[in-house]
C-alpha cells in the first residue's frame, strides 16, 4: 500500500480507532498524548477532525542561553499540509500561541496546532476555525518566559506525569479530534490503517448488534471472539 493511499484513508478513523490499532501493535501507550484538548474551533465538541505530519517545535525559557536559536521564526517556518506539535516547558503559565500565530499558520497552511503547553486568544482561534489542541490556556504571551529552540527535531510531550512521554519525530503523523491526540509513528501509517478498517468493521457488527437488542456479553462473544 503506498503512502498516498494511506493518508487519503487514514483521515476518516478517529483517534479512538487509531489508539486502538496502536495498542494491538504494541506501541508503548497507544501514542496517545493525554490531557491535551480541542479548544476550537470548539471545546471538546463537535466534529474537527486533524490529520498530518508533525511539525516540531519545542520551547524553553528564555533564560536558557545555552540552547540554539532558529534562523527564523518558528511560524515562519512551518511546512504547508503539517501539524504544529509544540513541548512548552512544564509549570509554565504562560501561553505559547496566540491568535496571531494562527493567523500566519493559515497562510501557511497548517492544519491545526498541538501545544503541550498553553495557548490564548480563544476566540480570535474560534473565529477563524482554526483546530487548536492544549492542555491549558492563558492570558499572558511567550515574550518575557519562552522561546523556540529546535525545530523538526524530536520532541517530547508528557502533559500527565502519570503517562508516559510520547516522542514525536518530524513526519509522524498525528490524528486529533474531539477525543483526544494520538501519535502515529510514520513507518507504522500502512499497519495503522490495516488495523483499523479491520477493528471498525467489528465494531460496526457490534453496534448493530447492540442496538437490536443483543446483550454486551453475547455481543462480544459473537463479534470479538
């Protein structure tokens, strides 16, 4: 299966779905990047679905002059088609995109922003539709506590102590929705998708059946094996 074909697919399975598949494959927890939310163009709702490569980002304080500079800004340099993916330093309270920042990524054509970390200016993101993903929001900006570092290097997010950190290279591919971001490493996309037409075909038996009367029990027995 070449990868055209399987981007072209992959975008109609949720996050659920590829969590799911992830696990089957044995990817140390599901890739899923927990306590990360939709915040637009609504919060935790409706049906904004993001699918893309990565684009990493990642951020430290700026008291940290021992960590590269980027020879341009890190919006400037975002790849057309990609996701933002963003590791802000943890216990920061400030924001590390605003409704600036969307505006530019629109011109150039991201398709939505992950921040492990916070974002701000919600209802200029609302407006313009753009698919934001955060832990958390704030009222004050990057300026006076952070700054981009390394772009399209690896980055970690670990927004939940309790879960361990998800790597993402550049070109991994991230699925996002109203449930939640997972992360598809780029050379399981094909087994990825495998697994997932076959889980959602169950599922979909599992469904009808339920909602005919059939029990979970028997249900399962009859569907899941």
């Amino acid at each position: 299966m070449t990868s055209s074909t399987t981007t072209d697919k992959l975008p109609f399975f949720a996050s659920c779905d590829v969590a799911d598949a992830l696990l089957t494959l044995k990817v140390p927890g599901a890739g899923y990047i927990p306590d990360i939310h939709l915040w637009s163009p609504q919060y935790k709702a409706g049906n904004t679905r993001v699918f893309g490569p990565a684009y990493t980002v990642k951020m430290v304080p700026v008291s940290d002059t021992e960590a590269p500079k980027p020879n341009q800004h890190f919006v400037d340099a975002i790849p057309e088609g990609s996701v933002v993916c963003i590791s802000q330093p943890a216990n920061m309270v400030n924001a590390v995109w605003g409704g600036l920042m969307t505006a530019r990524a629109q011109i150039k054509g991201a398709l939505g922003v992950v921040v492990d970390g916070r974002i701000r200016d919600l209802n200029e993101q609302r407006e313009a539709g753009f698919p934001v993903f955060a832990k958390a929001t704030s009222i004050m900006g990057a300026g006076p506590f952070t700054r981009a570092t390394t772009l399209n290097e690896p980055i970690e997010m670990q927004p939940n102590p309790n879960h361990p950190a998800v790597r993402i290279h550049a070109g991994d591919y991230i699925v996002a929705d109203a449930d939640g971001v997972v992360v598809i490493p780029k050379d399981l996309l094909a087994q990825v998708e495998a697994q997932c037409k076959k889980s959602t075909a169950v599922d979909d038996q599992c469904m009808g059946a339920l909602k005919s009367g059939e029990s979970i029990v028997a249900t399962f027995k009859k569907y899941r094996g």
